[in-house]
C-alpha cells in the first residue's frame, strides 16, 4: 500500500514537472522562434529597394454628405495588397471635417491608409483635437465604412473641466456619440475634474 502510494505520488510529480515547463518555458522558445522570424522578415523589407517612396504627400477626398477628409504626410512608401492600394506613412497629420464644418485633427507618428476606402490606421504618438478636447493615444482607426474612430492603448482625454484615463474611446462620427470603456469590465475608468 505504501509502495503504490509512493508511485502516484512520483506520477504526481512528474505530471507537474511536464505542466510547469510546458507553461512556463516552452511558449517562451517558440515565442523566441517567432521574434527571430519577424526579424527576418523586417530585414527582408528594409533591404528591399523603395521605388514607392514620396516625400510630403497629401491626399484629400470627399466622403460625402458634407464630409471631406485630408491626410498628409513627410514620408509614404506605397504598396499594393491585391487591388487595394496601401500607404504606409510617417509623421503624419490628418483632418476630418463633418457636415457642421467642424474640423477633427489627428497626428502621428506613423499610420497606414487605404486607399480604396479611406479608412486610416494611426499609431505611436497620437493626439486627437476636435473643439476644446483633447485625446492622446498609442492607435486609433478611422473607419469610414462604419463612421466610427477608435481609439485605444493609453488614452489620456482632456478638456477645460476634466481629465480621463480609459482604454478605449468610440465615437461615431455621423451622430457625434461617444463610448468610453475599459478592455476588463471590472476596472473603472479614471476621471478627473479639474478647478
């Protein structure tokens, strides 16, 4: 009785010696595996000639129901993904003008465009100022498609009465709603008001 018990209890052992290093150092290799493939692949790109590069491009469009939309940048390279035309830019600025005449700034560091449908992918550095507010983020995505901005990742919103830290603000850019939430539903969105 004694010698089984000694047994099932080296199973034991040896089951949570194969869990621990499965959960603790496995992933780790192959998450090693796929940075060493990431960074092959970004050599790939860099070292490839950049026939598409244009420097200052600015590109506007009317989107309809007294909507327009422009985005400049100091640096796009161009590329294509199937028929849609793809731009990948740095040191960007852009403007949204909605049907009240009322301008949306953004700016950042780099952002991708689709050509196609306009809708655009800001990142790193962004800040948002539409009237008094102000927002700044690490991504935002204006979707065109949907009539919605997104913007996530470290956002900071201030204004002249309130200062807010959340994950996520929402706005739909054809009723001027906004959403205002956290990525985990039992953290509370921080909020300020200023004197």
């Amino acid at each position: 009785m004694v010698r089984l018990a000694q047994i099932g209890l080296g199973c034991l052992f040896f089951f949570i010696c194969i869990v621990f290093y499965n959960y603790y150092f496995k992933d780790d290799k192959y998450d090693i595996e796929i940075f060493k493939n990431d960074l092959e692949s970004l050599k790939k790109v860099n070292q490839s000639p950049k026939n598409n590069s244009i420097e200052n491009l600015s590109y506007k469009v009317d989107i309809g129901k007294n909507r327009s939309y422009e985005i400049n940048s100091k640096y796009s390279e161009l590329s294509y993904q199937g028929n849609n035309e793809i731009l990948n830019m740095r040191i960007v600025n852009a403007m949204y003008i909605d049907q009240r005449n009322s301008p949306l700034s953004i700016f950042s560091d780099e952002a991708i465009h689709n050509s196609s449908n306009y809708s655009t992918q800001f990142q790193y550095n962004i800040r948002i100022t539409y009237l008094d507010h102000i927002i700044e983020a690490e991504t935002a995505i204006l979707d065109f498609k949907k009539n919605l901005i997104l913007i996530n990742k470290n956002v900071e919103y201030n204004n002249s009465l309130v200062s807010m830290k959340t994950d996520n603000i929402e706005i739909n850019l054809l009723t001027d709603s906004i959403k205002i939430f956290m990525d985990n539903q039992f953290e509370d969105v921080k909020l300020e008001t200023k004197k």
